[in-house]
C-alpha cells in the first residue's frame, strides 16, 4: 500500500537541528520476492528516489494516532532510532494504519479497530503469512512501487489521451490541466485532489459540473470552450469553500444564454471572462459583487447593463463587440406606465417577507437573521434607483448610464453604453427621468 503525504524524520540521538516536512511517497510492503524477507516500511522522496527502508516486525516501539483527526501521525521505529512524523489526508492516512496494525498483529484484530486506535501502540507480534502485500523492490533493481517520479509533483498538464494519468492523479497536485482532449464528463478523481488551487479544464466537451466541485478550494477555475449551455443550475457555487476562495473564473465560449447569477456568490471573484457567448442581460444583483476588479463580456449579444453597475468599483471592464446601441436616436423608449401592466400574479410568501424585512428595516446583509430563500428574493431583486428593491417592477425605462467608476473600458467605435433602469413606482421614474 502507497500513501502519498509529507514527513518529517527525526533521529533522536540528534539534538537540535532543522525539521522540514518532504514530500514523501510512503510504502508499505515485502521487502523483496524472497519469502525469508519481511515487511517493510519505505519512504521515498525527491531527493531519495530508491528510498529508506525500515523493518516492521519487533522494530515499531510506538505509532502516536492522538492528532489523527488533524491527520498527523508519528511511528517511532527501534532501529534505527528515528521518530517519522507524517502529515496527510486523515481518511487515506486511516487505511494506512489500518493496514500496518494488520501487520504488527498478524491479521487477528477488525480492521475497524484501527480508526479507533489509542495514543500509543506497543505492538510485537508476527506478521501474517496471509496478508498479501507488495514487493518494495524488483530484484537487484532498487525501484520503488511507483514507477514514475510525476507522483511527488504539484503541476500536471494534460493536452492528449496518452498523457491521461492511468492510474489517478498525484495528491499534491497544486495545478491541473487538461485541455484538447474532447473530455464529455467531469473526472471525479479531480475532487480528491485537497491541494489543487488551478483547474484548467479549457477546449473539452464538458456538459455539467458535479456540485461537489464547490467543495474544492479553487483560486483559478478555467472552463473556457466546453458545452456548458445546457447547465441551468450552477449549484456548485452555492458552496461555501469555493464561494471564499474564487478568485478568477473564465466561463468564455461555451454558448450560455445568460450570464450565470449563481456567480454573485463567489464573493471573492476578483476576475470574471465569459466572453464570446450568447448574453443578452446581465443580472441587476451584479454589483453585490465587491471585489470584482475584471470583468470581460466581449463577443456577446448585450444591448444594455444593469444601471446598479455604476455602484461598483471595476479596473476594467470590456464590452466590445455586444449589440450596444451607436446613438441616441436608435436607443428605444421602454415605458411601462403602471396602468398599462399585464395581469400580475400574487404576491409569493417570499416576497411578502422580503417586504417586511425592507419596511422594518431589518439588517438582512448579516447572515443568519433571515432566511436563506428571504435573502435570495432580496439579493436577486432589481433596485431602484432611489435604492429600494423592486419586487414587482412597474416602470421600465432604458436611458443612459451616468457615470460608471471604471479605471479602463473597452467598447466599439461610436458606441453608448445603455443602462437597463428599474423603478419602485411612478414617482421614482417621474422623479428620476
């Protein structure tokens, strides 16, 4: 059994000294092929690709599993007289232990047992004949029983087939990628790599994306040039890992519709690229994005934006080639005067209580004091420009945008920037016109 972590080796007949923690491939096996060898324990790392060997049997005086829960664990060996501490995933550090008390006990005790191992172990006796395990080394050849050195690595690039790790991905992976090679499915082997920061997933056929994604702690996320089209839910930003680690999303070229309002929740996006799709509209609710500092919507079908946009903060912001109007005699004059509405229907019970909460001015941006689906009807809700939420929009009125607090922005020759206003009442859109 293999278990890829980092180690610390201390010799405790050294005082002092520095202690840094190596990435370490951490084996456990026979020896050699021949039967009079016995179980071993093996650690290879980058600097000691053939790896430091240490009997099993009679030779571990303690394993200390009391930080287990934090995955560290320490095995103290007799000879030589090393101490390995080991930092790891606590679930695959687990199966480890699992396997070795195995060995120390010869096979007789429940492999449940080992989850719930005590601070200290004083185990002595013979290993079990029946326990299959690997051979550490092929004959005179000092091989470890991972044959490639890409295992200790933290960046794979994948841009064909036969580049497709067969046998999984290396644990400490901080960065991916895999591009060019028509992937349909999101490979589920991705969310058990706890140390990836950069997913590059570019130029695939992807479809869907797995919820659990929004477990992982992404900074960068690229998904540039799939058929993300049909996705409708985007649930994977609603979870809280990657909501306060996302910090640059590339959705471009994967002919969505509209922009995604799931992505309001990615509160620390810095930059956002969904350039070259199908937009039209840009959800109002953007601007609760605070630190968003990019923001690329080249190459779309956008003919206005949300006057909340002047509320935010933007570096740059780049809207070339939409379908913004050339001037002002082409701009049309949407008004819905209030009489002139269609039949609407009933107020929800949600939006009954996001109303409450508006006239009893109840704090709502502190989380916990309202409920979720509350908050969602307050976030997503048009505002007004006097700042109030519009539940039930009764004047529409398309004109253009003031002022926008933008450092750089990109647009076509002769082209305004139109903004998409909203109204709470007629009074507001007499008084604001």
């Amino acid at each position: 059994m293999k278990l890829i972590c980092e180690t610390c080796t201390i010799n405790r007949n050294v005082t002092g000294g520095k202690r840094a923690f190596l990435k370490t491939i951490l084996a456990i096996g026979k020896g050699s092929e021949r039967k009079s060898d016995g179980t071993k324990i093996m650690l290879i790392t980058s600097s000691n690709k053939s790896g430091t060997q240490y009997n099993v049997p009679k030779n571990i005086s303690k394993i200390f599993t009391r930080f287990l829960d934090e995955g560290k664990v320490t095995i103290s060996f007799v000879m030589p007289e090393h101490d390995v501490q080991i930092k790891s995933d606590k679930v695959q550090l687990t199966a480890f232990l699992k396997v070795l008390k195995l060995v120390l006990t010869g096979g007789t005790q429940p492999a449940t047992e080992a989850s719930q191992a005590p601070t200290t172990t004083n185990p002595f006796a013979p290993s079990s004949a029946s326990l299959r395990l690997p051979c550490l080394t092929v004959g005179k050849k000092k091989s470890s029983i991972l044959d490639s050195p890409s295992v200790l690595s933290t960046k794979c690039v994948v841009t064909s087939r036969k580049d497709y790790p067969a046998k999984g991905f290396s644990r400490l992976l901080v960065s991916l990628q895999i591009s060019d090679i028509k992937l349909t499915r999101f490979d589920s082997q991705i969310l058990l790599l706890q140390k990836l920061r950069s997913l590059n997933l570019s130029r695939n056929c992807i479809r869907s994306l797995p919820r659990a994604l929004g477990q992982m702690r992404l900074c960068e996320l690229d998904l540039s040039g799939n058929s993300l089209a049909d996705e409708t839910s985007w649930d994977w930003l609603l979870e809280p890992n990657v909501q306060s680690s996302l910090q640059q999303l590339n959705i471009s070229d994967n002919g969505l519709p509209f922009l995604p309002v799931n992505v309001i929740y990615a509160r620390s996006l810095v930059t956002l690229t969904a350039e070259n799709n199908h937009i039209r509209k840009l959800p109002f609710a953007l601007w609760t994005m605070s630190r968003l500092r990019i923001l690329s919507l080249a190459k779309n079908r956008i003919d206005a934006v949300p006057e909340t946009l002047a509320r935010m903060k933007l570096d740059r912001l780049d809207l070339s080639e939409n379908e913004l109007h050339c001037n002002e005699a082409t701009v049309p004059d949407l008004r819905l005067a209030a009489s002139d509405s269609p039949h609407r229907q009933p107020s929800s019970m949600f939006e009954l209580a996001a109303r409450t909460v508006i006239r009893k001015k109840i704090p709502y941006t502190f989380p916990g004091l309202i409920p979720f689906t509350v908050l969602e009807v307050l976030r997503r809700a048009p505002l007004c420009s006097c700042g109030q939420p519009c539940f039930e929009s009764k004047v529409f009125l398309r004109t253009k945008v003031i002022t926008l607090n933008c450092s750089y922005m990109v647009l076509n020759a002769n082209q305004q920037l139109m903004a998409d206003c909203v109204y709470c009442s007629e009074k507001c859109s007499r008084k604001l016109c």
